[in-house]
C-alpha cells in the first residue's frame, strides 16, 4: 500500500474538480483541507475487496463537501452581522423623562402613598420587590402587599376608562 502524501498528491486534482463542480469559490482552500482530511478517512475505511477505491473517495468526498457547505450556510443564515456603525456608536443611558413620571403619576391618583412608591419603583427605577423594601426599610411582605393593593386600584382604574 502507498503512503498518503502519495495518494494525497494522486487525488489532489480530484479534489479541486469536486471544489470547482459544487462552484465554491469563497474559502477553497480551507475546502481542500477538508477534502484531504476526508480523503485520509476514506483511506483508511477503505476495503479493497469490495471495490475501486477512486470511486469511494470521490463520494466520500463530496459529500463531506456538500455537508460543509450546508453547515456554512445554515451558519450564515442564523447569524446577524452588525456593521461597524453600530458597534462604534456611543451608547446613551436610559433616563426616565418627565413625561413618563407624569403618565404614571396621572395613574396613580387613587393609590395609597405606599402603592404610589411600589409604581414609581417598578416602572421608572427598575427595582424589585426586594430592593424597594431594604429602600424603604420595610419587609418584602409589606411591599408585595403594596403591590397587590396597586395593581387591584388600577385595573379597576383602566377598566373604568
């Protein structure tokens, strides 16, 4: 049996044939590092008694090819590319406008102080159930409590509108 940089150097144009009839023409030669890594495999799967070896490779081949070839694409398709505009742009921090704080205030006209700063918390700040109760030194039982209290007032609130 012959050394692989032999039967390498033998099937290379075979290689480059089957890189040129699946037209790939980005990338070849990380193709054709894939085509000789297969062609290693085949050589060594190979059982002479059960046929020519050319016609083994070259399907083993191709269809390592065709299998990479739809990898990269389903890659390529699942993948969003940001350009560099995106990326080099200064991000902006979110500040509550007055705007907002007023919308919710105008809401907040049937709820108890207490239920007035669960709103404010949640929805202009951001905090947690958790964080407003060590903010306001109370317990998270008296926050949700808060929060169940609010959220009763202003469903009935909106469903009045």
């Amino acid at each position: 049996m012959e050394s692989f940089e032999q039967l390498a150097a033998q099937y290379e144009p075979m290689i480059h044939q089957i890189i040129r009839s699946l037209n790939i023409y980005q990338n070849q030669e990380e193709y054709f590092q894939i085509g000789l890594i297969r062609l290693w495999e085949a050589w060594n799967l190979f059982d002479h008694t059960k046929g020519k070896f050319l016609t083994f490779a070259y399907s083993i081949v191709k269809q390592k090819l065709i299998d990479e070839l739809r990898k990269t694409r389903t890659q390529k398709n699942s993948t969003v590319t940001r350009s560099e505009e995106f990326w080099s742009s200064e991000e902006t921090a979110y500040t509550p406008q007055p705007l907002e704080e007023e919308q919710l205030l105008s809401y907040c006209s049937s709820l108890t102080k207490n239920q007035t700063i669960w709103v404010l918390s949640t929805f202009l700040d951001d905090l947690t159930v958790k964080q407003i109760a060590e903010q306001h030194g109370v317990t998270v039982s008296a926050v949700k409590a808060w929060k169940k209290g609010a959220l009763t007032k202003l469903r009935n609130t909106i469903q009045q509108m």
